[in-house]
C-alpha cells in the first residue's frame, strides 16, 4: 500500500465515522423529540443511552467533528457562566392581569369595539414558570435571555442548552431565517417536589413553587447543575418578519411541526361563551396536569389585528392575562408547634381546625418563620386563612382580623429555646431562620442526624428508619452515629416488637455498609451545607478524610464551587472533637475513609474468590458490592469462566452471562442470599424467644413517634422541612 492508499483508506474511515456521527445526531434529537416534545418515547432508556455513549465515544476520538449542537452537549460544561445582559431585540413585556371573569368580558367588549371587524381570541394556558426568549437563526438557537427588566435580560444561552424540549437545531424547515420564539421555562411537579426532598433532607433553604425552583435553576452558574434539574419548557408566542401566517394560532401550530413544544391546550374562540368555557374547563382540569398553570391567557389572533390594537406602556391591548383563584380556606387557629430539624433549624408550623382545601384535608400549615409570625400577628384563636396554591404544602397567608373582635385573645410568640432541649435559640445575621445550637444532646438533631446516616444516598442501611432510630435513642442504645456498628443482633431482637429475623437483616445491611465508597460517608456525616455533590467535590479535592481535616479555610475555598459557606462549616465541623472522636471510631469500625482507598480487609468469606457481578440491584449499588466482595477476601471479575467462583445477580442479568453460567455450572446468587454471606458478629448467636414469636420482616416500633412535621414556602426559598402526614 502506497502513501496515497494510506490517505483514501483514512479519510474513508473519518468520512464513515462523521456520516455515523451525523446519524446518531439525527436518531438521538428525533428521541429527544419524541420523548420530551411529543410525550412518546421511541426509544427504550437502555436504547437512547447505548447510542448516546456510541456518539460521545465517536466524537472523543474525532474531535474534527465537534458541534456545539450535539446531544451530547446537553448535558452542561461545568465551566460556570456569569451572565452577560443584553438588549431584547422586541421587548418583553407583561400581561394585563384579572382575577374577574366580568373584566374578560370587558376586554372581549372592548376589543370588539376598537376592531370594528370579526376577530378571533386563542385561548391558552398560563404557564407558571420562568419566561425566555429563544433566537433563532438559519434554524438554529443562538440565543436565549430571560426577561429582565423587558428591555434587556440576562444571557442563558448555555443553561437553555441543557433542557431537552428546546430544539438547538430544527429538522427541515420551512422556517423564518430569523425568529424569536418566546416561552416559559417550567419545572414539573414531579422534579420539583424530588428536588424539594432532597433539599430537605440537607436543610437546604427549600424552592417555594415550581416557579422559584425553575427560575432559581436558570440563573444557576453552572449548566451542568441546570442540566441535572430537569426543566421542561412550552413555547407560546412567535415573533419574526417573515412569519408563516397572520394567526397567532396557527404560527403556533407550524412551531409546533418545526419541532418545538407547543402546548395543546388552545382553543381559537369567536365567542364569550367559549372563552368561559374555555376557562372553567380549564380552571378544574389544570389540577391534573404535570406542571403549575395559574390562569388562561387570551390573545387577539390575527396579528395584523393585535397591531392595531397596540401596546399600553407595559402591555399589550390585544392580550390579557385571567388569574385563577388560589385555593384558599378559612379556619382556627388552635395552636402553634415549634419542630427542630436536624440541622437545629426551628420552624413554625400552625395546628388549625381540619379544613378541606383541594380535595384535601388540611390540619397543618406553614408559618415560615419568626418574622412571617411576627408580621402577621397571630393570636390562639385566629381565623387564619390557608392557601395551597401554587405550593404542595398549604400555608397560611393572612388573618381575619375582623372575626378577632370581642374575644379574649392570647398573643403566639416564637419560642427562645428550644422546644426539645431548653437551650437558648441563635440566629446568623442575614439568616431567617433560628436554630439550636446544642446539636450533640438535642434529642431530634440527635436523631435526625442518625436518620440521615442511614438513609438510601448515605449509607443506605436498610431496616433502620425513623421510627426505629427514635426506639434505640429512646432506650439508650445509640448516642451518635457511630454506635450503629455497636449494635448488637441479640440486644436488637430483645426490643419489643423485633424479631431475630429482622434484627440479623439489619445487621447485615449495617455490616454492608463499610463498603459505601468514602464520598458517601463525607455526606452521611450531616456536615451543615454538605450535600451529595458537595461532598463528591470534597472527596475529590481531598481524597482522604485526614487531608479534609487538616485543609484550611482557604484551601477549601478554593475548590471549585465550594463556597465559603461551606469551607466554614467543613472547619468548624472537625474542630469540634467530639467529631472527631466519631470520625475515628467510624475509622475503627472499617469504614470508607479515604477514595480508592487501600481496602480494609473485614473478613475473608471471599478469600480467593472471583466473582462476577451482573444485573441491576435494589439494595446497592454495583460500586458496594464490588466494594464489599473486595472488603470481605474476593476479587470482583469482569467476564464469566469456568474459574468463576459465583456470580451476583440482580434482575435483568445479561443473557448471554446467563448462558455461559449454565453452560459452566457456574452458580448464581441473588442480592439476598449474597448479603446473608456476610458475616455479622452476632447473626450466629442463639435467637431470643422473642425472635419466635414475632417472625415478622418488617421492623414493628413500640410507640409511634411525632410525625415529622414543619413546612415552608413563601416567595423567597427559606429555611425548613416538609412534613408527611399532613392530610
Ligand atoms: S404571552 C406580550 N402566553 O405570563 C405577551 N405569556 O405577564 C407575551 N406566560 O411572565 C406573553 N403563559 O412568561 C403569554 N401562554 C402564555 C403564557 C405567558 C405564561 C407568562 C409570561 C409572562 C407572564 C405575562
């Protein structure tokens, strides 16, 4: 083969792998398309993920074929992006808004008397989200900016780049060269209360509504956190020259054929009656839909019409924004609890008299903090009025003062000590929030934090939840969270309404914990501000917990978004010594303490073993098992021999593992069995006679703990946590 040869052969390689490259752009927007515009997925996630890593392994070794448009770019940089502002090229303005059908009808009226003409209204949902608008040019968005003040927005282009219902690059047109397409950015219920739960857990300042959550998201600095949030986005209005059509309507409905996500619920009325239908309809439906809508909007649909009728200063005449009702109730106010969070956070949350609110009963509600108490000056007794709105979790929001006449009253204020434990409450400056500082010996910090040990993206020790975790504080069993290892299987099935059974089951799950990589025992520490991904970034930064302990204030500052915040709460946690103190007796105890840690050698069930894992599991991560069959003698191995000692399997097992394994003999073992090989110390000892009499699995407590209570929501995210339990 001579030199030229060479070059034809390459360049027909590099020509395949663009034109594949080129395919599994075209297959993965399709999906994307199918899935997040159209609701109808083509593909399977196994599908999608197969061709997604085939694309980013193509475009890694031809980095000739970059384009910033490739769905593999959804998924965000971590570069962060301050933001730039710039000018609207057609302002943003608002809506006029009512929350009266008799102003619909004035604006139905007033329109049909400055027209002089037929005229057509779309009626269209009011989504409540962020706006954007998103440029378009030769087909491709080149940029997307919020609102602003309606002259000039921030740039978002990057952050928009990561949500999947906005197309970066449109099939076929025919499209306008230029066009501005403007919409809301939303956060569905579902993101948004997950989102909320794991601010929970973390005590994190929770997202009011999904309002907050999704323009909160939108302004974060770094895509890729966006990109993890999961926005969706409807697109409600086309600005452009060169327009397909004089209806607003059916421009829509070409945006919608150009592959962007138009909302179906429109309806192009020529009567009044059609509208109230059109918003009564709406008014009950809207509760079943996947994301937060608070009204309707109407909008004049011929264009040549709307510019007739013109603009106000702030809005147009041709469209009107009609408000529903935020569900609201009204009823007494019997007392005020005071609930500590594990982080020691104090909020206040109103016990009423049940009242039905949205289908619901309602018996608890939100009062946020000590200053949206103090502003609404509550009194035992009140007639408060409850709102669920746009917020999952009810809140009161006003007082009738009026019913407060003539009636003794006793004045509620905000507790100075803890409600648990007696101390003196503090609070940071600029912080809403008042909180006990006494976090070793307050019983639900105490608590909290061992649920939070525990819990699934912790140390995921199954069999262990809060009613159980209030048992072992109660009888003195557990002090902090190191005491877990010192538990006991006999002591455990002595506890009234446990069983050997259950307690040998918890055992194991606690014995495999030690191999939950160190990352994960950063977070299950309850480090005030460390969260999941804090936490990944300080093992990271500092791959062993000596290293996190002994960095400075400055150190961990400079860590990529590790805030100050943060850094000083990371210090003054590992000054304390009794941290530290529990740091080592976790250490002692074979925990993770470092990334790719040297393994600490637990046992040898597995001494020289090769075990093949396969499958998906439900208790623990691949990462934890390897870690355990390595923590325990083994050697987890990739591919099935003869030589193979078993092989751990969770459901959906590859089948051609699965044909090799019976070809070979080799035996399979399921999650269970493989975690009942683990040895805890005390699973072989004699099972009390308790045991015998209460075979149950499921871990029974002996007395009902306080439900978790205390709510939030307001238009600011603040301090707090969701309760359960609330109906
Ligand atoms: S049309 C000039 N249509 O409501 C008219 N707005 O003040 C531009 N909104 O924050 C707005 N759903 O983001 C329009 N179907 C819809 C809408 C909608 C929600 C938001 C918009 C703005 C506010 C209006």
């Amino acid at each position: 083969m001579n030199k030229s040869d060479t070059k034809v052969v390459a360049n027909d390689g590099m020509s395949q792998a663009r034109e594949r490259i080129e395919a599994l752009r075209r297959q993965l927007r399709q999906a994307d398309y199918d899935y997040y515009v159209k609701s109808m997925p083509t593909l399977s996630d196994f599908e999608y993920d197969a061709l997604m890593r085939e694309l980013q392994q193509l475009e890694k070794e031809h980095p000739e074929c970059f384009d910033a448009d490739s769905p593999t770019m959804r998924v965000g940089s971590d570069l962060s992006t301050g933001f730039r502002q710039e000018a609207h090229h057609y302002p943003m303005l608002s809506l006029g808004n009512t929350y009266s059908e008799a102003e619909v009808q004035d604006f139905f009226n007033r329109t049909a008397k400055l027209l002089h003409d037929d005229f057509e209204i779309v009626c269209e949902l009011k989504f409540d989200g962020t706006s954007i608008s998103l440029t378009y040019e030769h087909g491709r968005l080149v940029k997307a900016l919020t609102r602003g003040d309606g002259q000039k927005g921030d740039n978002v282009t990057a952050n928009v780049r990561t949500i999947r219902s906005i197309p970066l690059q449109l099939p076929d047109g025919p499209w306008p060269d230029f066009f501005e397409m403007r919409g809301e950015v939303l956060m569905p219920w579902e993101v948004f209360e997950l989102l909320n739960r794991e601010r929970e857990e973390q005590e994190e300042a929770l997202f009011a509504n999904p309002r907050n959550a999704a323009s909160g998201t939108l302004k974060q600095l770094n895509p890729k956190v966006v990109a993890s949030r999961k926005l969706d986005a409807y697109l409600y209005y086309l600005l452009g020259d060169k327009l397909p059509s004089d209806g607003h309507y059916e421009n829509m409905q070409a945006a919608r054929s150009w592959g962007f996500h138009v909302s179906d619920a429109m309806r192009k009325c020529r009567t009044l009656d059609e509208v109230m239908d059109f918003i009564h309809y709406w008014d009950t439906a809207r509760r079943n839909l996947p994301f937060a809508t608070d009204g309707i909007v109407l909008k004049v649909n011929s264009l040549r019409q709307q510019e007739e009728l013109g603009y106000t200063a702030k809005s147009p005449r041709w469209a009107i924004a009609y408000k529903f009702q935020a569900e609201r109730a009204c009823t007494c106010l019997r007392s005020v609890s005071f609930q500590v969070g594990r982080q020691g956070t104090v909020t206040p949350v109103a016990n009423l008299d049940p009242v039905q609110l949205s289908g619901t009963v309602v018996k608890r509600a939100t009062l946020h903090n000590a200053d949206f108490m103090k502003q609404l000056d509550l009194h035992l007794g009140d007639m408060v009025y409850v709102e669920k709105g746009g917020e999952i979790i009810p809140k009161i929001v006003g007082v009738d003062l009026d019913a407060r006449i003539n009636r003794p009253i006793e004045k509620i204020v905000f507790v100075d000590v803890c409600p648990e434990c007696g101390t003196p409450l503090v609070r940071e400056d600029g912080e809403a929030a008042w909180y006990c500082p006494n976090m070793d010996a307050c019983p639900p910090q105490i608590e909290g934090r061992i649920e939070h040990f525990v819990s699934r993206k912790a140390m995921a020790i199954e069999g262990i939840g809060e009613e159980i975790v209030h048992l072992l504080c109660s009888k003195g069993m557990l002090h902090d969270i190191s005491d877990i290892y010192r538990l006991k299987a006999d002591e455990l099935a002595l506890l009234e309404g446990l069983g050997m059974k259950s307690a040998e089951k918890l055992m194991q799950s606690i014995a495999a914990s030690r191999g939950v990589p160190y990352e994960r025992v950063l977070f299950a520490l309850g480090i005030r501000y460390v969260g999941e991904t804090t936490a990944k970034k300080l093992a990271e930064a500092f791959p062993t917990i000596d290293a996190l302990m002994d960095a400075s204030l400055e150190q961990l500052s400079a860590v990529d978004e590790i805030g100050e915040r943060i850094a000083r709460s990371v210090v003054e946690w590992f000054s304390d010594a009794a941290h530290l103190a529990i740091v080592e007796a976790l250490r002692a105890e074979g925990l993770q303490m470092a990334s790719n840690a040297e393994k600490v050698l637990r046992g040898d069930v597995f001494a020289g073993m090769g075990i093949v894992i396969s499958g998906v599991f439900n208790h623990h991560t691949r990462d934890e098992y390897k870690a355990m069959i390595e923590a325990y003698g083994g050697k987890n191995v990739a591919s099935v021999s003869a030589k193979t000692s078993f092989i751990l399997a969770g459901e959906n097992m590859g089948p051609s593992k699965l044909e090799k394994a019976q070809a070979l003999g080799v035996r399979i073992v399921d999650e269970e069995t493989f975690l009942s090989m683990l040895p805890s110390e005390q699973a072989n000892e004699q099972p009390s006679e308790q045991a015998n009499e209460q075979p149950s699995e499921e871990l029974q407590p002996t007395q009902p703990t306080q439900p978790k209570q205390a709510v939030q929501a307001s238009e600011q995210p603040v301090m707090g946590s969701l309760f359960d339990g609330f109906e």
